[in-house]
C-alpha cells in the first residue's frame, strides 16, 4: 500500500473508531461482559488458527533472538492464558458510571463527577501477539474503542487473534469499529497515529522498549500515556530487620529481573555495610546476580566490578545490579532523586520516622516500606490486569488497569438556576 | 538577547524550577499559606510600582484594541482584587496529601493513593496581568513551581506583580525558583518551554485564545492542559418549562458574552417551537442579540439572519446566538456530538427520563440539567478560583483549580513481603 492510499485508509479506521467509541460509551456492563466472555470463547475456539498464523510469524523471525522468538511463541498453555485473562477481564467491576464525587452548591446545584471512557486509544507495541487481547480487553471493559498496532514481527498472529476479539463484537452487537487492528506493518501508519488520525484518538499508549516510547513521545500530537524505565531503588536503612532486607532486596532483583519493578540499585547505610551488606551481597551472588558497587562496597566484598556514573542510570532488567553506600536516609533521597526514574523505590527499616520521610520526600509513582519492588503490579495493588505502569506524572501514574483508561464528567441537575 | 545566550538561560530556570518544586513539595500547608498572604500583602503594599509599570505598558500600547487595552488596563481596584485573589486562594484546603483512596490486600499490604504536587508548571499567556498572580498562587497552593511567560504588551506590568509574588516566598523562606518570570519577550523562548527545557517543565497550561493554544498544542513535548473552546448548546426540550426555559437561555447567552461557558447554540424541540421559542428569541433579541436561524426558526420569527453549516461550528463569544430547531432529544445528541467541543451543554425539560437520557449521552465535560451553562466555572461549582477550563479528555476536564494541578502516588506500607 502506498502513502496516498494509507492516508484516507487510517482516517477511515479513525471515523469507524469514533463510531465504536460512541456505542461502546453506552453499552451496558453486560453487552461489554457478553462480547469479552464470546471473545475468549472464539480464542479457544480458533486456537489452531491462532497456532497456525503464528507459526507463520516464527517461521518468518528466524533471525531474532532467542529472547524475542520466545515472545512471538504461542502455544496451547499461552492461548489458553489469554483466554483466561480476558475472561479475568470481564468479571472486573464495571468502571464506568462510577460517582467519584458528589456535591450539592448552596443554589441548589447538584453536582456528580462520573467516570466515563476517554473515547479511541491507539496502542502500539512491539512484538508480544498476545497484547492484542488484552489491550483490546482493557480498552473494551472501560468502554474505549481502541486502534491497535502491533509489530510486523507478529502480524499473523495478530490478525488472528484480532478475528477472534471482533467475534465477540459481534456476539454482542457491538460495531467492529470498537476494536481495529492496523492491516499494514508500514511504519507510515504509526506515525498517522501519532498526529491523531484526523482528531480521532484520544490518547497513545506505547508497548514496548525504550526507543519505541521515545519516538511516540516525540511525534505525538495527541496525549500519551507511556513507560518509560523503572530505575527501582531498595534502600536498606541502618535500623534494618536484617533477614527482612536480604529477602526483600533479593526478590527485588531476582524474582523476576525483566520486570519494570525489578530493583536495579541497592543503597545501604554505612553503619550497616558489613553486618547487612555482605549477606545480601552473598545471597544476591549465589543467585547469579552481578554486583557492582562503589568504592566502600568494594571493600566489604570480593571481586566487584567497580559501579561507574552511568551504573546509577541504567535499568539493567537483566541480574545485574549497582550496590552504593549511603550516609542515612537524607542521602538515600538525595541518591534516588537525582538518579532514579520515579518509578517505584522501597526502604527497609523498623524506624517508622525515618519510613515515613522517605515515603513522604520522594516522587515517585510508588513509594514502599519493607515491601518488595516487584509489588509494583496492577494485580499485585488488586487492580486486575493492567496495560502498563505510567511512568510520567499526569492522569494516572502507577499500574494502568480499567479504572485508569477512564476519564469523567460533571453532571450537574439543577430547578431552573441562572447565574447571578 | 540571542538564542545562543537565551537556552543556557532557559534551561537554568527549568533547573532552578526543579529546585523550587522539591521545597514546594516539602513545604507546610501553613508555610504556603504564609507566602500567599505575604504575597497578597506586598501587592497592595507596591499598589503604585505596578500602577506605574502597567502605565509604561500602557503607554507602549497605543495600538491595541480597546478591548486589548481594557485587558491590560489596571486600576486600583484591580489591583486589590488581585490581591484578594490570592487571599482566598491561600484560605482554600490545600489539596497535597489528601488520601484520595486507601485499601488493604490480602498479603497485609497496605496501599495509599495520596496526592501530591505534578512538579514545574509552565504557563503561557496574553495580555492580562493578572494572570501573573492568579497563576502563580494556583500553583503555590498546589505546591508547584511554576514558570510564568506572560505576553510581551504586559511586559512591565507582569514584572511588578511577579516582585510581589516572589517577596511572598521570601517571607515564608520558599526559595525564588518556586516562581520564575521568563524575562525576555523573545518568542523562541516559548518554544524551549514547550519542549520541556530539559526535561524539567512537566506541564504546560495555555492561557489565551485559540491560536496560542493551537501552537502550544502543536509544538509541545511535554503534556499540555488546555481550553481549547467552549461551543455550548442550550437544548429546550418539548416538555420543558417555558418560563424557565426563557430564564435560562437569556443568561447562558447574555449574562456574559465572552466567556468559554457561554451559549453559542440553542436547539429547541421543533414541537415547542411557536410556543416557547418565540418568547425565548424575543427575549434574546430585546437583550441585543443578533440570532442566526435554520428555516424552521426563520419561519417563526422575523428578520433572522439565516444560519449556515459554519454557523454550528462558531464559538461567537458575542452576543450572537445560532437557534436551530430538532426532532426531540436523539436528535439534539446528535447535533451537540457533531458539531460541538465537549466543553458545556444543558437541556431544559420537567421530563427526568429525557433529561438521563441527554446527561448520559453526551460525551462533554459538563452537562447540566435545567441550568444554566454560566454556571461552567471553578468558583460555581465550588473549587474556589480555576486556572481555566480544560477541554482535553485527559487528566482533568472543566474547571482546573488547585486540586486538579495536583498529581498523586501509592503509598505502599508492607511487613517483610516479597512477591512470591
């Protein structure tokens, strides 16, 4: 397809958008309920369809990594996940129509702030097939009409598990606008996105790396709602149950290392560098971790490699971690404040004060006491699923389930009130 | 000053901004208090500097509109609301810390959702100087720096206001980066700000007519809280109260002409329209205002002008009103999704069942039921003063006061756990 033929071709899918966005804006809870329990119904139902476009896609991605081959992979216990996630979907509770809040003016004047849709959502991501369920499970429970664009490295699957979400569309009486999937891989296409398809989209919300997130950002012409990186930082106080900080900073890091929650730098007080530092060092080792620490780190423990400047910057998602010797919680602030990415920081300590300053003086998205980082989950916070954590400071930070994909209104009932 | 000297000198007050947003973020509600009212105080107590200043930019303006010049024009009188503005800004309930949500999960975590300042403001504006005030005590009470760029015909008026406000900070011990006026005219210096000035600005709020707004919207790389326009619909249903419908079509178009909550559009139920719109229009035209009708209103009452297709799409902020007959209230939806911007739309009708109906159905920020649209604004509805009216989709909508400049993070108070 040439650009002068994707141009009206993506402002159609914008106009169908706004025309599913409108009827999805009125559906009852129960049609939505109805077309996501059809949806995972059609997804078992159509999984050898499913397997067999994505074989096609693998058969295609010979030159990946082994790490993104094992993305693009489906198989039946995936399907079968993502079918089950919808399913966990549909059985949230509605988040629209929600009163957020209401308050009578001394005229009279009723007021009712309600959550509503925010209307189309264009989501982009990367090579994951399985996004295109729940994004559009997502956007459809909170009543948007979404536009989806996945990677060229998993379109089959893609298109197949797109038929199987606009069957439960269908089964519902639901308009197939509500939920699009980009034919084209051409790179155009996102880039039309980007710039609003015509004033259809409300919002973007990338899916995937870092250099995906910063071009959206940067090309946007309508709202994005993105992740950027989690530099996530467990400080271990000098008031410190010490068994709770090496089960806390090991599963910060190496319960998952991937994850946007995974703690990447480990602060610890001075006073305690030997008598808690070197276990957790010990434990993070045996576990595979590689630590690279400060000068006073390297001291307390053998064979580091030495942290650098750019150590305190970078989200390693791998069993790397960057360990620094700090003087108090003061420090620890000061550290994280001018290194981290405001996602999601924890402090271990039995000195509720000193918890609370640090609760208090970050800002972050997710601020902890004695808790594991990779708490920092839409399901972990009881949200249900979710389709990011936002890492920027407007609308909604934090994990993005349902209720953050809504917006609202005032609704204001009066007996004939004018304005003085 | 030239653009090589301009950015380090931009990128320094983002950075002294940074500064001022973390002492902000820290202060007392009692310390911003203590600002605001030394503020208020030294505006009262320079009454004569700003008198004097505005007089140069007044002096420099003989080639504005009288309607410009009335915005620039400051008097006693105007001066000492200013400062009673920032008054009751500073008696308002500061809105940080508020604990918007609190649950438990069944591990023990205990989860907060509080809220706190977004950070560093910048706000673009035109030619009222009082803007300089109000904005910046907005974003005081909020606990926001903010970075201020005022129009270059207000130039010296912003400057003497902008000493008041910093005198307020020095007062209560708040470092001056907390409120910054970008001293040069230079419109490169906008541009900076709306690419974020190194990364330290988080928003952006314009304040100004549409073509202002259209280039922030257009250049920005950070996110932008914005009016953008105000086409307001009046819709009288069939079953409307005649008296009522008359009192309040008279004040959401001629109580005040030129604010965004104005009526720009009357629907009126095309059964009703001999009988209650006569009256309305003969009202309105007794009133002064020049109405522009479709052919069944031209058929009821004489001497219209007629209304075209553009017409419907007219913000007038005028006294001009665009009257339009409909088929009862599915059709007045549709016309109002067509053609309006989302920001303010009423219905008048003794029928409650209609009345949902229109509420529900329509996707603007405000809707009203037997009201009048005037009553669009942050002080109506009871958040005391507002920064404007946002018509995005995003974050907020309708009025922006203090709570509404403040974002929020998750509080997360745990025993031990890690994520199994």
């Amino acid at each position: 397809m040439n650009l002068r033929e994707l141009a009206p071709e993506m402002n159609a899918m914008g106009a169908a958008a706004r025309g599913g966005a409108a009827a999805l804006r009125e559906a009852s809870p129960e049609t939505k309920t109805k077309a996501l329990l059809a949806a995972a119904k059609a997804i078992r139902a159509h999984a050898n369809d499913i397997l067999a476009a994505n074989a096609k896609d693998m058969n295609a991605a010979s030159d990946l990594s082994p790490a993104l081959k094992d993305r693009l992979l489906l198989d039946d216990k995936r399907i079968e996940a993502m079918a089950k996630g919808i399913e966990e979907i549909a059985g949230l509770a509605d988040p629209v129509g929600r009163e957020l809040a209401r308050w009578k003016r001394p005229n009279g004047l009723d007021i009712a702030r309600v959550a509503t849709p925010i209307g189309v959502i264009g989501i982009i991501y990367e090579s994951r097939p399985n996004v295109t369920a729940d994004a559009a499970a997502l956007c459809l429970k909170s009543g948007n009409a979404c536009i989806l664009r996945g990677g060229s490295e998993s379109a089959q699957s893609s298109r197949a598990i797109h038929a199987a979400m606009v069957e439960g569309l269908r089964a519902a009486n639901l308009p197939e606008g509500a939920i699009q999937l980009v034919p084209t891989t051409d790179r155009a296409a996102v880039g039309m996105m980007l710039k609003g398809l015509d004033g259809t989209i409300d919002l973007i919300i990338p899916r995937g790396g870092k250099s995906l997130v910063a071009r959206v950002q940067d090309e946007a012409r309508v709202p994005v709602l993105a992740h950027l990186e989690g530099i996530c930082h467990v400080y271990v106080h000098e008031k410190a149950d010490s068994a709770m900080a090496r089960a806390i900073a090991l599963n910060a890091k190496m319960r998952r290392t991937g994850i946007c929650g995974a703690a990447e730098t480990l602060l610890i007080d001075r006073a305690v560098l030997q008598s808690h530092g070197v276990p957790i060092l010990a434990d993070l080792k045996n576990a595979g971790c590689e630590i690279r620490g400060d000068e006073a780190v390297q001291k307390i423990f053998p064979d580091l490699i030495p942290a650098t400047e750019e150590d305190w910057r970078t989200e390693y998602l791998d069993a790397i971690i960057a360990v620094k010797a700090v003087d108090g919680v003061e420090d620890a602030i000061r550290h994280i404040e001018t290194y981290g990415s405001h996602h999601t920081e924890s402090i271990v300590t039995e000195d509720a004060r000193t918890a609370e300053r640090f609760l208090n003086a970050l800002d972050s998205a997710i601020v902890m006491w004695n808790a594991s980082t990779q708490f920092a989950d839409g399901g972990e916070f009881g949200m249900g699923a979710e389709i990011g954590i936002g890492t920027g400071k407007l609308h909604a930070r934090g994990p993005v389930g349902v209720e953050q994909l809504t917006t609202f209104k005032y609704i204001v009932r009066g007996n004939g009130q004018i304005r003085g």
